[in-house]
C-alpha cells in the first residue's frame, strides 16, 4: 500500500511539474512569438568593430591592490573567467551574423537611396528643360505684334481658368458622397459610398443629441458601436471618452440608442467597414 | 501531447485575431434642442385619501414648465407596472416615452403617507432613480416637488428649483396692495404685509429668510427688511428723498440701495443694520436698478447718460465703468444669472416691451418674450427659467415662466389677482 | 479549488448588482411653518400744524396757485420743464420766498411703461426738474422735498384711452394748505 501511495504521490508531482514545464514554455512561446511580430528595427542593433576586449584601466594607482587580490581567486576567477570568455565568444558570435545582416540591409539600403537620387536629379533635368522651352516661347512671343500678344495672353488666361474649374470640380466630386459609385475603389470598398452612408449615421444621431444637457463649454465626447446589418447596436455603446458631464454622457448614449435602426449598405463588403465604429461628438460645436 | 499542440493553436490564433483593423471615425457636430418625453404615471394610493395619487400633476407641471421636458399624455394608457420588471418597454417606446415615473402612496397612520417612486430609464430598461418620503396629507404638493427635484438633478445634472418660493405685489380693492410669498408655481400663497400705499421690488436676502422691499406707506418709497418667519421688520433706510432699489450683496452682508437725497437718483451701498452708506458711482444722471454680479465684484445697473436707459457695471474694486448693452434704445431692469454667464434684463424692441437675455461671454442677445408690455423679468436661482409680468386684456397684470430655452411658456395659476413685482426666493440644501 | 471558483463568481454577481440602482431615500418633511403673522402697514399722519405766518389766503385765493393748476407735464422720457409751466412756477416760486415756514412737496410721476424703479427715478428727475426751476426764482431747497411716484398712479388704460401724456407729471403740494 504505501508502495502504491509513494507512486500516487510521484505521479502527481510528475504531472504537476510536466504542466508547470508546459505553461513556462508555452509562456515562452507567446512571448517569443509576440516579439516575432514587430518588424525588425534595424536601428537597435549594437555593432560591435570587433570581439570584445578588455578595456585598459587607466588607474595606474589602484593596480598594485587588484593584482593581490587575483592572486588569491586565481583557480575560481581562471573557471569564471573561461566560462566568461565562451560565453562572450558566442555573444561576439551572434552579433557578428547580426551585424553582417545588419550591414547587408544597410547595403541595400544605400542603394536604394542612390535611385532614388537619381530619378530626383533626372526630374530636375525635365524641369530645367521645360523651363528652357518656355523661355524660348516668351521671346518668340515677345517678337511678335501688340496685337497677337494681348490675343495669346487673353487665351490662355481662359485655358488657365478652365483648368481651375475643373481642379475645383474634380475637389467637390471628392467631398461628395458618390451616389453612383462611380469613384475610386480602395482596397475593394467604394469610398464615395461608405461616405455616404457615414453621412446618413452621423445626421441621423445629430438629430437626437439633445445639446442642452451639455452645459455650454466646447466639450468632446467618443463612443465605439458594433452594429448588426439591420441597423440595430449589438450589445451597448461603449463610451471611450466622458464628457465630464453625466447628464451629457447620458443623453449623448440616449441619442445613440435612439437613432437605432441606423442606415446601413447592404453590401457586406461595406457594412463590414462599418459594423464597428468610433462616433466623436462635439456637442456645443468646436471654436 | 495533443493537448498541448492544442493550447499552442489556441494561442496563435488568438493573437492573430487580436490584431486591431482600423475603426471608421464619425464626427457629429452640435445636436438639437429638445424636450426628453417623459411618461408621468398617477400614483397608486393604498388607504391614503382619493385624488392624492394626482401628485403625478405636481411632477407633470414642474417637468413641463423648466422647458427641458415634455410630458406625455397618459390617460388612455392601461399598463399600470408597479415595478420596472413589469414594464412593458417596447409598449413605451412606442408612445415615445424616454422615461417613466410611477410611485404608491401609502397610508401610515392619522394624516400620515408614505411615498415611494422610481425613475425608469426605457432605453435602458432599467430603474435609473427611485425614493421615499414620509410626510403629512397636506404636504402632498410639497413632496411632488421633492420628487420632480431629484428627477430633474438625474437627467439635466443641475439643481432642481421646484422646491423653491417666489414673491408678488398684489393690488386689490383698486388701491390696496398685498406683498405676498407663495410657491414658485404659484400654489400655498401667504401675506407677509398689508398696506393701502404701493410696495415694490421686494428682495430675497441670499440665505432666504428675510426679504427687503419699498413700501410708500410713509407717502414717500422706503426701504424695510421684514424677517419672514417672525413677521418682525425694521427701517433698513428712510433718508431725505427717495429710499428705495433694494438689492442684496452675495454675501447677505450688505445692500445696494438707491438715495436721491442728493437730488438725483444715486447707489449707495449700506450694511444690513443700516449702518456704514457709501455713495458708489458719482454721476448727474440717473443709476438705479443695482445689481450683484454673482462674485460680489460689479455691480450691474441703470443708468439714462446715454440719453435713453442702457445697462452699466461698476467694478467694487478698480471703480472702473463700462457700458454692457449696445443694442436697442431702451434697456432696463439687469439681473445677472448665479453662474454670471447671463444678464437678463427688459428691452423695448420696435415699441414693444419684451425679456432680453444677454452672452456675457459672446455678447449675443436673445428676445426671450414677444411683449408687447412684458416687465421686471428675474432669474430662477438655476437660471433655467424666468419669471415675468405681462399684461393681459384689461387693466390685469399677469406673471408666468417662460424656459430659457424659449420652448415653454406658462402663466401662473393666480386666478384673476393684478400681480407685479416678481421675486425668486433661492435654493434651499 | 471548486469553492473557490464558486466564492468568486457570486462576489461578482453580487458587485454586478450593486452598480445599477441608486440607493434608495427615506427621510420626514420638514413639518409645514408656523402661520405667518400679516404685517399692517403703518398709515397714520402726524397731526397738522396750523400758523397764521403761512399766508393760507394768499394760497387759496391766488388763481395761479390754484390746485387744478399744480400739475407740470413732461414728454415722454423726458423731464425738461416748458416754458408754458413757467408763469405758474414763479407764482409758487414769489409764495414761498414771501413765506418761509411755508413747506412744499413736489410729486413726480410717469405713465406705467417700463419698469417700477426706473420710471421713480425719472418721475423724480422731474420732480428735480420743477425744484431747480424754483431755485432759479430765488427759492431754498430748505422749503421743497422732492418725492417721486414713479408709475405707482399710472393709468394702465392710457394707451388704449391716448391719456398717457397725463401721468408724466410733477404735482406741487404744500404740506399746509
């Protein structure tokens, strides 16, 4: 029986230890596998010239006093010391492939810098040359009659204008929520539409902030939303940032609640971009 | 060993998951101003006497009348929940109800209830509030205050004034005039003094225990301060010529009052036992119509030295003077609300009379009444609502509230009284 | 281990259902205040004095003294005194010189716009306005006490009955007459 208890007894230790084992090195892992996830910042690695030697003491005064004192740990000090040296060997060892990587990056580096160098320069020589051609126009312009040259100037001061207007509408296309979806596609969503949609949510929750309750300072206050593609909130809205004010927390998430169902597309790809959302308020306006 | 690739995964998805997407922002500006919708259900009274459970009136009313609430019809509602857990929330919801109040009156003993209430939130599905009072059967009004108190302190975060007073000149008998206090809606009035001579601008001192008034009784104006439990008074100033404008410092220390016995109407300040007159702004024109800002440092007032009446402040400590109202030939009457950020005061706009507030900060004004013979317009002590004197058909004056957000304007319930001279009584902790 | 997992989840349960409802209040009213004595206003006059060094007859038998003409009347805001008064004034103005126990009263008053005090400023602005009118015939303020009404006697009616311009007057009483 006791026989039988003693291998009870081993068993759970084995198995407790086994599973601390187990936990140290998944522990271990997350944290090997988390620092594996930052990208590498070159920048941090120390770069050795060479394997590290001692540094020489300069105190010529306190040598006589160490040199006694390593006589006598000289067998302890000699096992350290060669325990040390493998030790730093081996560091030495890995900065050297650390540092050659290292010197390989920057190796590339540098010569991606030179290209890009040299396309600013071959940029420069277009622009030096177009400069060049419309010296030239100008004197050509210059030799004709009064006539041509105030025909010419009013011609392209029109062209000019026409280039402004079109700069200008192309920048209102952009502010406009597209309606067509015919604006650019990024990353597989139709930003004219997503901002569209953002409109609708942020003028449907306006409508219900009931401003008075937040006093009459230039207050802010952020919430974080999941949706459901019906519209309605899954779960409550979170609030990120008080307003300081309960009584404005309170009617801002009452406004939030209130504004449900919210519009939504029902393209998933959309609502997949706005299922979860950061809602900033600015109650009484910003200065 | 599976067990332990299986931990493995789990960890690595996990963290692969944890990775955070970038969030879309929206930006909402501004808001609008509106009136929380709030369901105010009769209280069910349980050997207490019939009609007691109409308290859901008092609360009805004091909600209504701050501007800030809009309270619903409930008459052809059946639901009657005497818990939140009984409360059918998408019913609510759909009358558009954002809050709910119900309560129970309990008959203690001889002319003694309990009241207990709660507030529900109906977005929230919960009891947000709830209390107890115990009190007589003729202080039903009184607890409905209470109630509506504690409500609006949860929903707005500022102090509830239904608890508080008011005070009124009567005119009756076509020359008598009665100074009276009543609740601030109008209800439980009481005469404090009884006079064939005119009374005017009766004042609450800070702590509201006493009020000062001008009484002609002497056939020229005086000022008195009559102490309201007690009923005594004394003689605060009767110098030679005019004595009157009463107005309490912050600190209840000392008055600011208006002498002319230098011929013109000037401001003197006066300690409260009469003692110490100092003459504060020297002019030939007139200044009356003093005023504390809340800080004790400027006085606001009156003065006609841009031809017509305009409102002036006097800094206590520099005796610097500068000009506050620049729109309009004719402003009057200036009362500062207790945060200082707002003066209320009386314009004449197009010939009409109307309530005027004023940005101190922005120096916005804003018409608060459309006259055409609206006056003495003052402050309720959370400078949420006003209270005013208008004229009605005949040779009636009336005074009502109106919100300071102009949604809500109401008469007080003073029957067919000729009332004037309105004063806000301050918050009682 | 078992225990301990149960001890812990019910303290969170029990702090769960601490955070949402407020406490709960229950406290007596204030009982209701005693009644409040009703003050009486004190109206008695003091007795009149009677002298034959007040000329009495000169007061009621001189017509420009004579009360349905005691009432100056000013323009709206305003307390200029016009000329058309000035006749009357320095009759009142030669009665006092002639008479110095005699003591006179000026009354200012305006119609009911805007508000109480400063409508009392303005009626005693006008009432200031006859004074110095008298102190320009000689007269000593020791003899005149200014007082205002203010809109205290204003008609309410006026701008209906287009009688405004009569309650914007100073009104000359003598304290024996």
């Amino acid at each position: 029986m006791k026989f039988l208890k003693l291998e009870n007894n081993d068993e759970l230790q084995a198995n407790l230890f086994s599973f601390a084992i187990h936990l140290a090195l998944f522990l271990v892992m997350i944290f090997s596998v988390g620092w594996q996830t930052k990208t590498p910042y070159y920048g941090e690695v120390e770069l050795w010239d060479s394997v590290p030697v001692q540094k020489k003491i300069n105190k010529t005064q306190a040598t006589p006093k160490k040199k006694i004192k390593q006589k006598q740990n000289t067998k302890v000090q000699k096992s350290a010391e060669a325990k040390a040296k493998a030790k730093a060997q081996k560091e030495a060892d890995i900065k050297l492939k650390k540092k050659k990587a290292a010197e390989k990056r920057a190796a590339e580096k540098k010569a991606k810098k030179l290209k890009k160098q040299k396309a600013i320069k071959e940029l420069k020589k277009k622009v030096l040359k177009q400069e060049k051609i419309d010296k030239l126009k100008k004197e050509m312009l210059e030799k004709e009659k009064v006539e041509r040259l105030q025909q010419q100037i009013i011609e392209q001061q029109k062209i000019e204008k026409m280039q402004a207007e079109l700069r200008e509408s192309e920048l209102k296309q952009q502010k406009k929520p597209a309606l067509e979806g015919e604006n650019e596609v990024k990353g597989g969503v139709n930003t004219g539409e997503l901002n569209k949609y953002k409109l609708l949510i942020q003028q449907k929750i306006q409508q219900n902030v009931n401003q008075q309750l937040c006093g009459l300072d230039y207050i802010t206050l952020e919430f974080r939303i999941s949706l459901m593609p019906t519209g309605e909130l899954l779960g409550q809205p979170k609030m990120t940032k008080s307003s300081n004010i309960n009584s404005c927390d309170d009617a801002v998430e009452r406004a939030i609640i209130q504004s449900q169902p919210l519009p939504l597309p029902k393209d998933s790809g959309l609502f997949s971009k706005l299922k979860n959302l950061e809602l900033k308020f600015h109650p009484n306006g910003v200065e | 060993m599976n067990k332990f690739l299986h931990i493995i995964f789990a960890g690595f998805l996990f963290f692969s998951s944890s990775v955070i997407h970038a969030l879309e922002v929206i930006e909402i500006l501004g808001g609008k101003a509106s009136q929380i919708p709030i369901a105010v259900m009769p209280f069910k009274s349980f050997g207490a006497q019939k009609d007691i459970g109409k308290i859901n009136s008092v609360i009805k009313g004091d909600l209504g009348r701050s501007g800030l609430f809009y309270p619903l019809d409930t008459r052809g509602v059946v639901a009657s929940p005497n818990s939140d857990k009984e409360v059918n929330f998408s019913q609510w919801k759909s009358l558009e109800a954002q809050f709910l109040i119900i309560g129970r009156i309990d008959f203690i003993q001889k002319e003694q209830i309990k009241v207990s209430w709660s507030l529900i939130d109906i977005y929230k599905q919960q009891t947000v509030l709830s209390g107890e009072y115990v009190g007589k059967n003729n202080q039903i009004r009184a607890i409905g205050h209470k109630v509506s108190d504690k409500v609006y302190e949860r929903l707005t975060g500022s102090k509830g004034v239904f608890h508080t007073k008011i005070a009124f000149v009567e005119k009756y008998n076509n020359q008598k005039f009665k100074l009276n206090i009543a609740d601030y809606d109008g209800y439980n009035i009481t005469t404090l003094l009884d006079s064939k001579m005119p009374i005017i601008s009766p004042r609450w001192s800070p702590d509201g225990k006493k009020i000062a008034y001008v009484s002609f009784e002497k056939e020229k104006p005086v000022i008195y301060i009559q102490e309201i439990a007690t009923g005594k008074r004394k003689l605060l100033a009767n110098f030679k010529g005019n004595n009157s404008a009463p107005a309490w410092s912050p600190d209840g220390k000392r008055l600011a009052i208006v002498l002319t016995y230098s011929t013109n109407s000037q401001i003197y300040l006066i300690n409260t036992d009469g003692s110490d007159v100092k003459r504060l702004v020297r002019s030939r024109s007139i200044t009356t119509e003093p005023s504390w800002s809340p800080d004790g440092k400027e006085i606001y007032y009156t003065s006609n030295q841009g031809g017509g009446p305009q409102i002036y402040k006097f800094n206590l400590e520099s005796s610097e003077v500068s000009r506050v109202t620049f729109e309009g030939k004719y402003n009057l009457y200036p009362s500062l609300s207790y945060d200082g950020k707002l003066l209320l005061y009386l314009t004449q706009d197009q010939g009409k009379f109307k309530v005027a507030l004023q940005n101190l900060q922005s120096n916005q004004v804003l018409k608060l009444t459309k006259g055409p013979l609206d006056e003495a317009p003052v402050f309720a002590p959370n400078g949420h609502m006003v209270l005013f004197v208008y004229k009605n058909y005949g040779k009636t004056t009336k005074i009502g509230t109106v919100s300071i957000n102009g949604l809500k304007i109401d008469p007080l319930p003073l029957g067919s009284r000729q009332v004037q001279e309105p004063a806000w009584g301050p918050i009682k902790n | 281990m078992k225990k301990s997992i149960l001890l812990t989840a019910l303290l969170g349960a029990l702090l769960a259902g601490c955070a949402s409802t407020e406490l709960q209040e229950s406290q007596p009213l204030n009982p209701p205040q005693p009644e409040l004595q009703s003050m009486q206003a004190d109206d008695n006059q003091g007795t009149a004095y009677t002298s034959p060094d007040l000329n009495l007859q000169e007061l009621r038998g001189n017509p420009l003294l004579a009360k349905d003409k005691r009432g100056i009347y000013f323009d709206f805001n305003k307390y200029v005194v016009k000329q058309e008064y000035m006749e009357v004034i320095q009759a009142h103005a030669k009665y006092l010189n002639e008479t110095p126990a005699a003591n006179m009263k000026i009354q200012g008053n305006t119609d009911y716009r805007g508000s109480h005090e400063y409508n009392l400023s303005l009626g005693q602005k006008r009432a200031v306005a006859v004074k110095e009118a008298l102190n320009s015939f000689g007269v000593d303020d020791s003899q005149i006490e200014t007082v205002s009404y203010g809109k205290e006697y204003a008609n309410l009616d006026c701008v209906e009955q287009n009688s405004c311009g009569e309650d914007r007057r100073a009104d000359i009483v003598y304290t024996v007459e």
